[in-house]
C-alpha cells in the first residue's frame, strides 16, 4: 500500500446553519489522478480548497508527506507543494499576465534602485506560458485583454511552473475549449507519472470516468463512496451523488420545433471588431434558440451586443416592437435578461447577499408606485425566487460568495426571472452545475418557453444544444454557418463538421 502525500481527518465546515463538510477523511495518495464528484453543495470545492490553503476548516487535522499541514494562504500552500486552479476568476484585471503570475514574488527580479526587473519577469512568464503549450501570449499583455479561456490558461501556467505535488483543478475544463483541455489533460497525466497527484474537480462524468484513475463521490458534506477504475460505472455513480434516481426528462422530450409568430429580437447585419461579421438573426416568441460553435467564434460577444452591454461597430438589435437595443437599460426595460458566462465577474455581486443580488435587478416589481422601497415586499419577492428556484442557503442574508457554483447560478437565474424578463440570453447556463441542478435549468428553461419566454442559449457544449434548442445557429469566424432544425435524427458529428 501506497504512503498518502495527503491524509485529511475529520475536517469539518460549516457556514453560518449549512454543514459544507461533516466529519471527513480523505486520502491522496501519489501517482493517481483522484476524481472528486457530487451535486452543488456535496463538499467537493470546500475540502479541496482547504487542502489547498484557501479557507480553514473548523475542526480535523491535515498531514502532507508524513507532516502537519496547516497552510496560511494559496500562495503559502502553493510555494510547499499544494496548488489549485480555482472555479472561477483567480486573476486580477488591472495588471499584465506577468504581475498576475508573479504576484507577491516580484522581489525575485529586482531592478535598479529597488525597481522590479519588467523584462526578466515577462521572459519567464513567457517560459512558464510555453512550457504548457501557450504560444500566443506573453507576460506583458494587460490581463484585461484577454478572454475567459486565456485568463484560465494563465492561472494553469501559474500553478504548474511551481511543480506542485498535488495539482487541484476545481471545474476549470467548463471554461476551456478543447484545445484548452487537451493542455490541461496532459499536465495531469505528466504530474501522475511523475507520481504526484492531482485532485480533479468535474460535473462531466464523462470526462471524469475517462481522465481519473479513481473516483470519490460526495453528497451533503460527506463521502459516500471511492470506486477504482475497474469499478466506473455511469449508473452506479449517479446514483451515489444523488441518492436518487432522476425524475422527469433531463432534455426536452418533444422533438418537433415550435414557436409563436411573434418576433421578439432581431438582430441585423451585426459587426464588431475582428470579432463578428455580418451577422442577422431572428428570435420569436416560445422558442428555444441555440447558439454553438468553438471558443472563440464570436457567439460570446454577440450574446452582450445582443443584451446591449457591447455596442457593435455596424448594424442593430431591435425588439419584436421596433425599440432599437443601445445599451442595458434599454434592453431591461423591455425585459431582456442576461446571464454570463463569466458568473462571478459579470452576474453577482459577490460581496453582496443573496437578497441584494436577486432584487436589484426586480425592484419595479416591488417598490410601491415604482419608487418607494418598503423590506417587507422585497422580502417577499426574494423569498419566493429563493423558494421557486430551491436555492439551497442559511437565509436570504447569506453572502453569496459562500454558495455553491449552481446555486450562485440559481441566484443569477432568480434576478432575471423574478423581473418577468421576456427574453433570455443565456451564455453557457449551466456551466459548473451539476446534473441534478442542469435537470432543474433545462424544465426551468421549457417551462419559460412554454409561456410564451424567448430564450437565446449560447453554449459550449453539444448535447445542450440538440436537447433543448428549437433551432440551433452555428458560428464560425465570426458568422453563422448553418442552421439546423430540431430534430431527432440530428447528430454532433453532422454539426461539428460547420464548426471547424
């Protein structure tokens, strides 16, 4: 038997009333790639975090290569051999991706006259970017210039060029294309060969069953089961995460498009940048449009210019009624809604509660003769999206930094929802949601379109899209290639083909 680089005992979290963990052991041992699975809320980020010296936990011991561990910080837990690649944004903005590697360690080139040395420090976040296979970056590009998927890239650089004994990638493949994943795969497997460890954080089981060598499961703050790889079975682990079976259809269970008659946006001959060329659609009312393609195709950008939040360099968004969309507030007063990809930068608020998150956006909705805000009706309207939606909280009071990536995604969902938007652009909505929490999104989703709600779902990821979508648009380079319709006989492959 292996010796653990890892032994957590009894750790246990709690957060305000929620237990996040209770009582938990848990054992990495080197050379394995130890996958980690469960619903929102299972525990999974919160004991990988507090390995990774990111929170502490309330109770329980930590022993890392037969020593006590008790890191102070990410950076300290990091620079002794525990590095982790967050969920969401671990950059900062308002500085070059150099300052962003180097952050609290550019002592280490110093300059004349106590300056930093700037040529040093990006020459060596250029080796550490192309170490990993990123060639089109460099250190000194302003962080604020770079997409999602770079940014994440560059956290990976960061983590890795510190060779860590134990790499903790927490849901960082939602936010990567393909060729993104296939970098991080293969530092994964280069770092098990190695025999270290890697603790890997999914709701793609899938993914999870081919990258892992084992696999444990948790639900509500406690391990259920480890398998082996010869014990990987679909239905067996679902069935852990869950305690359940599912009910109800997970996509919709109709295949036949439909749609009222009426037009609810349409967008016409956009252009933007390098980015979209001349791209024209139409949505209408009770219809589910899909928007697909690779990373950086365009799809992104049109979903903020179709919400108003990026102003085009030609052409118009108007609604069914001939309002031309300018910016957000145009667009939120005739009940658009939009939800990023970008959750914790561009949707919440994340120093603010639940309360102050879900009502800001619906505050007609409650304030007495549009003005005068009384907290009783404003309590009730965050209570029933609290309710509707199941968004699984100490109180509506709770900071919703403290909640789980799908229910800070419900939270998202209850602003827009609660407002009475009529169209929904929903860029990548179910994003590091597990699949208890995508079931919900998708009914939600076809009960929205069933009263008559349009809804624009740009995604990453292709079965989204033939499950739910009444036509989906394909983009490539900026334009929409094909369009195809709902249908049962549809296949990935025949669609992939107008994506590459």
């Amino acid at each position: 038997m292996k010796t653990p680089i890892l032994e957590m005992k009894h750790i246990r979290k709690t957060f305000a009333s929620t237990v996040a963990l209770g009582d938990v052991d848990l054992n990495v041992y080197p050379g394995e790639i130890r996958g980690l699975i469960g619903e929102n809320g299972s525990g999974k980020s919160t004991i990988s975090s507090i390995a990774a010296g990111m929170q502490k936990a309330d109770s329980g011991e930590m022993r890392f290569r037969g020593a006590p561990w008790a890191p102070v910080s990410m950076l300290d837990a990091l620079d002794k051999g525990i590095g982790m690649i967050v969920q969401e944004s671990g950059t900062i903005q308002g500085v070059s991706v150099a300052e962003n590697m180097f952050l609290g360690e550019m002592q280490q080139f110093p300059g004349p006259l106590g300056t930093v040395d700037r040529k040093a420090m990006n020459a060596k976040a250029d080796e550490a970017l192309r170490s990993i296979g990123v060639q089109n970056v460099s250190g000194a590009t302003p962080m604020a210039a770079l997409d999602f998927q770079t940014r994440k890239l560059v956290e990976i650089a960061k983590v890795v060029m510190k060779d860590p004994e134990i790499l903790v990638v927490d849901e960082t493949t939602t936010a990567l294309s393909q060729e993104g994943r296939s970098i991080l795969y293969a530092l994964m497997k280069k770092l098990r060969d190695a025999g270290k460890a890697v603790l890997f954080i999914s709701h793609d089981l899938d993914e999870i069953m081919e990258v892992c060598d084992t696999l444990t499961v948790l639900r509500d703050g406690a391990i259920i089961r480890h398998f082996t790889k010869a014990e990987f079975d679909a239905d067996a682990i679902r069935t852990s995460m869950i305690g359940r079976e599912l009910q109800g259809d997970y996509y919709r269970s109709d295949f036949t498009p439909s749609r009222l008659p009426e037009v609810a946006v349409k967008a016409e001959h956009i252009r933007y940048g390098a980015v979209l060329e001349d791209v024209s659609l139409t949505v209408y009312r009770g219809e589910i449009v899909g928007i697909g393609g690779l990373s950086h195709c365009g799809m992104h950008p049109l979903g903020k210019i179709l919400f108003g939040a990026i102003r085009p360099d030609a052409g118009e968004v108007v609604t069914g009624s001939g309002v031309k969309i300018t910016n957000e507030t145009v667009a939120m007063k005739h009940r658009f809604g939009y939800v990023s990809k970008d959750r914790d930068v561009e949707s919440l608020s994340l120093s603010a509660s639940i309360r102050d998150n879900i009502a800001i956006a619906g505050m007609e909705q409650y304030a007495v003769n549009g003005f005068l805000m009384l907290n009783s009706r404003e309590r009730v309207y965050v209570d029933k999206q609290i309710a509707d939606l199941s968004i699984k909280c100490a109180d509506r009071d709770q900071a919703v930094s403290q909640l789980s990536g799908g229910n800070k995604q419900k939270v998202v969902f209850g602003k827009w929802i609660g407002r009475g938007s009529e169209v929904l652009i929903l860029d990548c909505p179910t994003r590091g949601v597990d699949i208890g929490v995508k079931r919900a999104m998708y009914q939600l989703m076809t009960e929205l379109k069933n009263q008559g709600k349009s809804i624009i779902m740009i995604s990453e990821e292709l079965p989204e899209l033939m499950g739910m979508s009444d036509r989906i648009l394909i983009m490539k380079d900026g334009k929409i290639t094909r369009e195809f319709a709902r249908s049962a006989d549809l296949s990935d492959a025949e669609i992939i083909k107008y994506m590459i």
